[in-house]
C-alpha cells in the first residue's frame, strides 16, 4: 500500500543506496543529520590491480541486503521509519548501478515509499551538507565552486543551488586520479596507486623533478603530458641506473603530487578570481590526498578562501551523500518513477 508521505518535511527520514562501482553502501539521514553510514568495499578487486566489472556486479549483489539491514538498525530504526529512498542513477558500472536501482524500487514498492534517483557526482559535491550529531557544522552558501578530482574527473563545478550545477572546466584527457594511478603503476607500486604515492610523497623532495605541465585554455585540465613526461624520465633514467625506480621513488613521488597539485590549483585559482567566488570546496576521491588539502588551506589563508574540505569518509564513495543529495530533490518536490534505468554515463 502506498503510505502518503510529504516529502517537504524538513524531518525526512532518507535511506541513500550507493552501488556505482565497489563500495555497496547505505546509509540513513534525518533532514541534514546523519544516522548511519555503511560501506562494504570490495577487496576481491586488489589482486587484478582495478575493478573487475562482472565481480563489482555479484559483490554488489551479495553485500546489499546486509549493508542496508546494518544502516537501518545502526540509526535505530526500523524499516516502517523511512520515508523515501535515494538511489545512485549514475554514472558508473552499468552492472553495479543495476543491483542498486533493482533493490531500490523492490524495497520502495514493499513499503509504499518514493524513490528519488541521485547523480554520483552531484552527491560528491553535496557531501558538504552532511551534519554530523553534535558536531559543529559549517556549509558552502551558494554560489560556491567545488574542485571535483577522483580516478575518473577532474572538474571545477559552479554549484549554484543544491539542484543547479554547472562544470565550468574539465579534462581533456586523463583524471588527477588517473594520473596517480598510472605514473604509480609504472613504477611498480600497487593499486590504487593514488594513497601510496602520497604515503611515500611525504618523505621525498618535492622539487627533485621537473615534469610537463600542460598549456591549456580557460579551466580546462589535462594531465596526459604530464603522464608522458614522468614515463619519459624513469625510461631513461632506468638506462643509467636499473636501481633508479627503487633508489628515487620518494623523489619521484613527491614531484609528481606537487605537479597535480600546482596544476589543479591554477585553474581553480583562475576561476576564483574571474568569477569573484571565495567559497571553494574540494570532493571526490584525490580530495584525500594530503598535499592537496594543505594547497586548500594555503589557498585560504593567502587568498581568503573559506574552504570546504570533506572528512576522509566521504571522499570515497558511500551512500550519505547520495542520502544527502536525495533529500534536496525530494524537498524540491522530485521522485523517480519506477520504469527508471541507470546510466552509464550521466553529466551535470
Ligand atoms: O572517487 P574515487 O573513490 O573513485 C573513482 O572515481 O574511481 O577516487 C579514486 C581515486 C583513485 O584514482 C585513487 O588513486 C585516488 O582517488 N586517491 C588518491 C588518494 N586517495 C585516493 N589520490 C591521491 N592521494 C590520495 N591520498
């Protein structure tokens, strides 16, 4: 039976469901407040070095009745006391997006509820309004600019409201994330290459190595010369002395993170000043790196940024932002119907 539920109360109880890629996870929000927030990550992947798409999909299917059971009952509720549920549409793997979507509209159709599809990436950035319990809590006002970096975007986004967001420059070619990943892996050094080669970048000397940085219009980003260039100097380094890699991987480590970082800062810079925003906040899975988060709090205290940087549990996929995020379209008075489909890709 369909329960009449006004989905404009500030008190909505949400369920948020996120299975984009290899973190099933669930999570439960009051209004801002989050209850609970579980995430299952899939280390099946480890040992192929990057996500296998046909065992993300089965993973999924596997960790969603208990991940979701687990959020419910750590936020001390029941199943009677949601009121809507918040679904990642996409982008991700088709696959994974598929569990989630399936499970969503089974689980909204037995209670009676709405469900509200959410875009992956607008819930990175809305990841800011999450309020934790007794924490004192402070969010971007709009218009705000996010720096959105994981393996898979780079983007500065003009965040004019919860529902209305703009990318104002993007890559060209590689992610940040990517370019972590990749230059890591040549050197041999595991995946996700991205938190070793910050692990190591802090005991190595940013300015041993001059790599490219790229010539590129208004906000746009590319980090594929870059790539190229590091290849280019451990290939011929490496006929010198086979030892190089191995010798150096500290050097080479904190090289490469200060060349992301000077190059994601630059633009962001660019776009602060030209757009008049002081407001900046950063999301997605790079915003874990150390470095970065010290260039923000550089960026504030010498430019007068106020800077919004994510708690390290929401830079990784989970599914209170996309809680998060559902509940500022359910108040904006959207539900998804029931013949929805994931996507693949989505963009803003
Ligand atoms: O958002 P995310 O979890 O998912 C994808 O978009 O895939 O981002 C994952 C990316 C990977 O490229 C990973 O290497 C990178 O974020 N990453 C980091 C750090 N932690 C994760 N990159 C640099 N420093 C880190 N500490």
């Amino acid at each position: 039976m369909k329960k009449n539920i006004d989905t404009r109360r500030d008190d909505l109880v949400v369920l948020g469901i996120e299975s984009s890629c290899d973190d099933t996870s669930a999570a439960v929000l009051r209004g801002h407040t989050l209850l609970s927030n579980v995430i299952a990550s899939q280390a099946v992947h480890t040992a192929y070095g990057g996500v296998v798409p046909e065992l993300a999909s089965r993973a999924h299917e596997q960790n969603i009745v208990p991940v979701v059971s687990e959020a419910v009952s750590r936020a001390g509720l029941t199943l009677k006391d949601i009121d809507a549920i918040a679904f990642t549409r996409g982008p991700g793997l088709l696959g994974s997006l598929l569990v989630g979507v399936n499970y969503t509209k089974g689980l909204a159709l037995s209670l009676g509820i709405p469900m509200v599809e959410v875009n992956h990436l607008h819930a990175h950035v809305l990841a800011h309004f999450i309020q934790e319990e007794g924490e004192a809590h402070d969010e971007p006002d709009f218009p705000f600019l996010c720096l959105l970096v994981s393996g898979g975007n780079s983007q500065i986004i003009l965040v004019k409201s919860p529902e209305e967001m703009q990318i104002i420059g993007q890559t060209i070619d590689d992610a940040a994330g990517e370019a972590f990943d990749k230059c890591a892996k040549v050197m041999g050094l595991g995946y996700p290459g991205g938190p070793i080669v910050n692990r190591l970048a802090n005991e190595g000397d940013s300015k041993a190595f001059a790599f490219a940085r790229p010539n590129v219009a208004g906000y746009d980003y590319s980090f594929s010369g870059l790539k190229t260039s590091f290849l280019y100097t451990l290939r011929d380094e490496l006929e010198k002395n086979p030892n190089f890699v191995e010798e150096r991987k500290a050097d080479l480590c904190a090289s490469l993170q200060a060349t992301v970082i000077e190059i994601l800062m630059k633009k962001l810079r660019l776009a602060t000043k030209e757009l008049g925003i002081k407001q900046v906040a950063l999301a997605g899975g790079v915003s874990a790196n150390t470095g970065l988060r010290a260039a923000f709090e550089d960026h504030a205290r010498r430019y007068g940024w106020k800077i919004f940087i994510p708690k390290f549990a929401y830079t990784t996929d989970n599914a209170a932002m996309v809680a998060m995020t559902g509940y500022f379209s359910l108040k904006a008075g959207r539900t998804t119907a029931m013949d929805a489909v994931p996507f693949a890709r989505v963009t803003m």
